[in-house]
C-alpha cells in the first residue's frame, strides 16, 4: 500500500456509544495530522442509520397513502429479522460502488464503516457473516467499548426530537434500547480480549478496543486525540501484517 493507511476501518459499539463522535473528530482533523497520526485519509464514511431511516420515513409515508408498510411496523420495528442483514449487504455494495467510482488520481481514502449491533437481532457475529470478503480483506475493526447504563445515558443525552433523522442527535426510547442493545456478543467473540485478530469468513482481521466508559468522546479535544491516536496506532501495527 503506498500511504500508510487504513483503506477499511470498520467503528462499531452499542449506540451513543461515540462512534459518530470519533468520526466528527477525525473529519475536523487537518489531513495531514489526520494520516500522519491516525493512519485515516480522506473519510468516505459508510453508516446504515441513514439507509435504516429511509426505511421508516418510507413506511410512514406508504401509511399515509393507504399502503401496507414494507419493512416496518408502526410501533418502530423491523418486519423481519433478516432486515439487519440486508443494512450490512448494502454496506458492502455501497462500498463497492465507491471503490469502483473512485478516480485513479483521487485522495488517499479511509472508508469508515459504522453500525452496532445487539444480541437480539444476531449481534456482531451475526453482522459480519454479511459482510463482503473484498470488504473484510482490507478492514480493521475499532470497537468503542461502554456498558450498557453508559450507552442509555448518551443516548438519552443525544436525542434531539427536531432532528431524529441526525447522525449525532438521533436516539431511540428506553424501552428500544432494553429490547435491542441491553446485551452485546463482543465480549464473547474476542473472549475479552482487547486487541487481536478475529477470523470472519476464514480472513483474519485485526481489532483494538477503544474504552470509553468515562466518555472521552462527548467533551472532545486533545484527550480524545490522544487516546484515539494510542488505540489507532496499535490497530495499525497489527493492521501492516494483513497489508
């Protein structure tokens, strides 16, 4: 690879849990601070909430015209399970079509794939059977590391009612988050470990835990910097032996 990029860095949590934070932070980060200390080029950012919100905005309107709704029900649930897979399918085509679109003169880029996953729906094992090969090849994973009680706090903090179609002020109601996000296989799948290699697809793929519990994301600034440019660096060291 001839800049010392990550070419896929896959940001998953519970919800609230920073992610959207730390990809602000990098996105107001000058570029070259952002490559030379987090090994991130120009972000092409990937997240499913804006393709899982088009899904609801949809189906309210096919309600107001008579129709039967497609993927949701009134009450703010997927129809069906699969649904989730279907959001990480159209992550990998989504990235595949900026990788074809992308111009051979272009910026060095890092695309950032977001999205959280619960127990519930299949969690993060579940997730990533749905993800491209292509995809996984060049991929590292940060996961953004908060309990569950950190995760409801931020998201109640967030939510922003004028705007639950934002990727920083939407949230979902207590009772969602319970149902939905209250457990998490992450620790299951690492076997608690905070750094290493995860095998998906038969490809092995390296991943850091980035801890949050004392919510360094909210506040931003240099602590933030700091402690993400430690977890990023050691990602990268372990990323350069899959590259």
């Amino acid at each position: 690879m001839a800049e010392p990029l990550f070419d896929v860095l896959i940001l998953i949590a519970r919800p609230a849990a920073g992610k959207s934070e730390i990809i602000h932070f990098l996105k107001n980060t000058p570029p070259g601070q952002r490559q030379e200390r987090f090994h991130v080029g120009t972000i092409d950012e990937i997240d499913d909430f804006p393709m899982l919100w088009a899904w609801f905005e949809e189906d309210d309107l096919l309600s107001q015209m008579g129709h039967a709704r497609l993927h949701t029900t009134p009450d703010g649930s997927f129809r069906w399970l699969y649904l989730w897979d279907l959001l990480i399918r159209r992550i990998s085509l989504e990235y595949h079509t900026r990788l074809r679109d992308r111009s051979a003169g272009s910026q060095p880029a890092t695309t950032l794939v977001e999205f959280a996953r619960g127990k519930q729906h299949g969690g993060f094992r579940r997730a990533f059977k749905h993800l491209s090969p292509e995809l996984l090849r060049q991929a590292a994973i940060l996961y953004v590391n908060v309990s569950f009680s950190e995760s409801l706090r931020k998201n109640r903090r967030r939510f922003n009612p004028q705007r639950p179609d934002s990727i920083l002020e939407h949230g979902l109601s207590d009772e969602k988050m319970q149902q939905l996000y209250a457990e998490s296989d992450w620790a299951e799948l690492t076997g608690g470990k905070t750094a290493g290699t995860l095998t998906i697809q038969g490809i092995p793929v390296p991943f850091v835990v980035f801890e949050n519990e004392d919510d360094v994301t909210t506040p931003g600034g240099a602590p933030l910097g700091q402690r993400l440019e430690m977890a990023l660096g050691q990602l990268w060291e372990l990323y350069q032996r899959f590259i």
